[in-house]
C-alpha cells in the first residue's frame, strides 16, 4: 500500500503548531546608565549562548548610542529546566522570542504607548530599575516609573473589554494571592490565600519586577558613615512593591561572578509562559535579595525605617562646592578718565580737548549774556590783541608775538567766531550812544572787565571800546554805518571805504551815555582799553574777525 504524500507533513505542521509559544513583550524602564542593557544582553547569554555570541561579532564594530527615544532589545524564551549543554548546542533555537522596549526618559511616554498593543497584554511584563551604586535615586526614580505604568496600562486596558480586563487582574491576584513556596508540603493555594492579609491594591493587568541593579555595590554601604541605609532601602523598596503585587530581585552582572540574572530570567518565563518555579525566596540578603510576588506581605515589613523619610536617611554624597573665583573689580569713573585722557596725551590729540571746553564755556556765557549786537569799533591803526577776560585765558595761554598772533592749538578766534554767530540775530540793534556802549560793554570779550559805579553800590559799570588815538567827541563815527553788517561784498568795501574816512584820532574816551529814564543800568565808568571787537560776518566772508581786515 503506497501512502499518500503530505501525510506525515501534515502531521508534524499540525505538532510544530500545538506546541509552538508565542512571543513576549517586557517594558525595561530605568534612568540611563545604571546597566539595563547589560542585564538585557546577560539574560540572552543566559537563554541562547549561540544567538548571544552571533549578535556580539555583529555588534563589535558599532558601538551603542543613547541618542533614542525608544531602544530595542531581544532575548530567547524557552523552558527554564533545559541543561546548559542542550541549550549551548550550535543548533538550538529557542522556540520564541522576548521583545524588550527601554524607555529611559519620561518625555517620551507617548511613544511608548505607540509600541504597544492592548491584545498583547496577556504576554506583556514590566521590569522598574533602580540603581544601587546611586541608592539616593531608588525610591523618586520607582515613584515615577510606577506612576508611568498606571497611566499606561489604564489606558491600554480600556481598549479591551470588560471581560479582558477583568481577566487580566484575576491572573494577577491569583499570582500574587495563590502564591506556594517552592517544595512546601501541605500547604494547598487556597490556605495559602486565607491565610494571607494582603492583595494588590493597584492591579495593572501585567506582572510587575523590581530589580535593583549593579548590587555589587552594597558592599560600599557598609561603612560606619551608612549604617542602616541597606535595611531602609530594602524596606521602602518592599513597602512599595506590596501593594503592585510586585517581585523584588537584586541582580549584578559581571564577566566571572554575576548574581541572580537567571533568577530573574526563570522567574520572568514562569510568569510569562507559566513554567514551573523551582526558586525559593533568598532572604535575607546584602547582594542576592529574591522575593517573589505573594511572597511578601505588609505584616512581614520592619515598620521601624519606615519612621523617617528615606531622603532624610540615604543622603546623596556632599558634593565639594565649586571654586568661587575672585571678585573682579570694576573701574571707577574717575579712574576710567584719567586713564582716557592719558591716552589721549600719548596719541598727541590732548589739545582738542580744552578747545572744545572752551568752546562749551563760551557758548554758555553767551547763552547767559543780554542778547545785544556788538559794535564795531574801528582803530586808525592795528591794536595789538590784550589777554582776554579770565573765561577766556585758557584759550589764549598759547598766544604770543605782537599783533595778537596766535600760537598753533589756540581756538579762542573760532570760539569768538561761534560766540558771534549765537549772538547774532538774536535781538534788533540798538539805537544810541548809550545802547552802543552797553553792548560794547556787554560783549563776551569784556565780560571779565567790569569795574564798580562810581556811586559805590557795587554794580559794575560797562565798558566802553576805546582807541588808540585821541578824537574830539564832535568826531563820532556814524552809527547807523557801523551798527548795520552788510552782507554782501559790495555793501562791505563801502563800508569799510566809509568808517576809515571818517576815523580821527580821539583824545579821550567816548564821553557815557546818559542814562535813559527808568534804566537799571549803572552809570559808565573809565574802564581800561580792551580788545577790539570785530562785527559778525559770514563765514568765509573775507574779513578777519579780531581786525575787520580782509583776511589774507
């Protein structure tokens, strides 16, 4: 009899079905760098040494970036029980897969909750690191990863239906609640229950795992200066798994001597897949600690470290303050413009500063001075220039030589240029001998000349223009000549041709004016002779301001 082909095929598709186990999800949630991904590649080892070795040679040339939101991770699922020598075998496969979602920052909840499906809940576990070598961090870090698994289970769960959710819880409480210590005898899962006081006060649907990593380092916290921070860790870490109905595991991960990482890779199939498990409780522990879930309830806790807060016990280390530089101080003002004005004597540009103040003082008497146009008063022959009034001195320290040169840096000319053109136009001409005198008097060039009344009540007298030949007061020049500045060239060689026809030599002053009624202005006295005044002119008019002379 000739079989059909197919046959037994069909058969041992059928077995390779039946017993085929699904893929697996863990969610790995920790701060960065306190190991996860060498607990990750340690329980890979752990399951298939073949795939763990294939995926170190394709790895060795690129190293690992942390720059992710999300990282991956695998490792085999099998049954525990297997030996060690069937599973090394070169051609052993581990019947499923374990997919392994790290998550390491909190900002990116949202796609963590994109990874994940609500139908995978039934294989889907949660693994919370902390880190030992750190023990200040443990408990802010598993508040805020527990508080991220209830939001996201919560919101998971309520895709399902109420039948689902209720029958994801029921398979946590009866983990947790149904729990029998491994080779206890007489001791069923229902006296186990009764006798227990506790249950999950936050179910979430999934198995939960506490595991504190790189225990090695509990070791360091047993000096004098850290006695009692192991117990109060181990206590907090308990009291806050008890009501999540989650497991506590110590693990450390090391080239020679690693602790627990197979502890926790049979305790992860056998809530996983619901292998059998064959680990008892290892308590108590400095560095090896194992406590399953249902295992350990609240009656069981110490309450005595539970009296402080854990921040007041296990203190992060004093951190050295930083260096504190030395107080830069600032330059005063007055530091600050000697040190200018230095640079400014060296660069060889010092003069221009007292001309400018100069300039600044003569602006300001003229702003403060009657507003009244000067009258020229025209000589026979060229008077040499006298020292200025004492606001003026400054300008004229460098003058020197006769005709009133004037040494190279002086600017009293352009400043009694610019005087000029503020007082002019600013008020109509004055009429009269008496007006002409007081506005000689009251020019800026014998501001600092004024003598006192003769009537001795301490006013000043103005100053009268003299000069230097005598003239018989019959001889007055003409005042509406003089008064006027013409503007244009034409008008001014006619006046310059009539003023120098009509000066004579004069034998005494100008005799004062009288004082006009209701005048407050005192009575003119002899004053010494004083600087010629030019009248204003244009720039670039043709005539020099202290001599009226054209200018060469």
């Amino acid at each position: 009899m000739v079989e059909e082909p197919g046959i037994w095929e069909g058969i041992l598709r059928e077995a390779a079905s039946a017993a085929r186990v699904p893929d697996s999800t863990v969610l790995l949630l920790g701060r960065p760098g306190i190991g996860k991904r060498t607990l990750m590649n340690a329980l890979l080892q752990h399951a298939s040494p073949v795939a763990a070795a294939a995926l170190a040679e394709d790895n060795s040339l690129e190293g690992h970036s942390r720059a992710v939101a999300v990282d991956y991770a695998y490792f085999g699922a099998r049954d525990p029980s297997l030996g060690e020598a069937e599973v090394s075998a070169h051609d052993f496969a581990c019947p499923a897969a374990c997919s392994v979602v790290i998550l390491e920052d909190l900002r990116h909840e949202k796609l963590l909750l994109a990874r994940l499906l609500s139908r995978s809940l039934r294989q889907t576990a949660a693994i919370v690191c902390v880190d030992l070598r750190e023990p200040w961090t443990i408990m802010a870090d598993l508040r805020q990863w527990l508080d991220l698994l209830q939001r996201t289970t919560s919101e998971l769960l309520q895709q399902l239906s109420l039948g689902e959710q209720d029958e994801l819880r029921k398979r946590v409480a009866d983990a947790v609640d149904g729990y029998v210590e491994p080779g206890a005898q007489g001791v069923t899962a229902d006296a186990a229950r009764d006798a227990s006081e506790s249950s999950v006060t936050y179910n979430l649907g999934i198995p939960l795992l506490i595991v504190v990593t790189r225990s090695d380092s509990a070791s360091a916290l047993e000096v004098q200066k850290k006695i009692g921070w192991a117990e109060t860790i181990e206590t907090y870490l308990r009291s806050a798994g008890v009501p999540y109905g989650a497991s506590l595991i110590y693990t450390s991960v090391k080239a020679r001597n690693s602790l627990n990482v197979d502890v926790l890779y049979d305790y992860l199939m056998h809530r996983l897949y619901a292998f059998p498990l064959h680990r008892k409780a290892t308590v108590p522990s400095r560095d090896a600690l194992f406590l399953p879930s249902g295992w350990d309830r609240q009656d069981k806790l110490d309450d005595r470290p539970l009296q402080r807060s854990f921040e007041s016990v296990v203190t992060p280390p004093h951190q050295p303050a930083a260096p504190s530089e030395d107080p830069e101080e600032c330059e005063g003002t007055e530091a600050f413009l000697a040190r200018c004005a230095g640079l400014l004597q060296s660069m060889g540009i010092a003069g221009s500063v007292p001309a400018v103040t100069g300039l600044a003082a003569a602006g300001e008497v003229a702003a403060a001075a009657p507003r009244a146009r000067p009258v020229i008063a025209e000589s026979a022959a060229p008077v040499p220039n006298p020292q200025r009034s004492s606001g003026h001195r400054r300008q004229s320290a460098g003058t020197g030589g006769p005709g009133g040169s004037e040494a190279p840096g002086d600017n009293s000319s352009l400043a009694n240029f610019f005087q000029n053109l503020l007082t002019r136009g600013s008020a109509p001409p004055v009429k009269g001998s008496g007006g002409q005198q007081q506005a000689a008097a009251r020019s800026p060039s014998n501001e600092g000349k004024r003598e006192a009344s003769p009537a001795g009540d301490g006013t000043p007298a103005p100053v009268v223009a003299q000069t230097s030949a005598p003239r018989p007061s019959s001889a007055a020049p003409d005042r509406q000549s003089i008064s006027t500045v013409p503007h244009s060239k034409p008008e001014r060689a006619a006046s310059e041709s009539r003023t120098a026809s009509k000066t004579v030599a004069s034998t005494a002053a100008l005799p004062a004016a009288p004082r006009p009624s209701g005048s407050s202005a005192p009575a003119p006295a002899p004053a010494e002779p004083s600087a010629v005044e030019a009248s204003p002119v244009e720039p670039g008019a043709g005539t020099s301001i202290d001599s009226g002379k054209p200018a060469g």
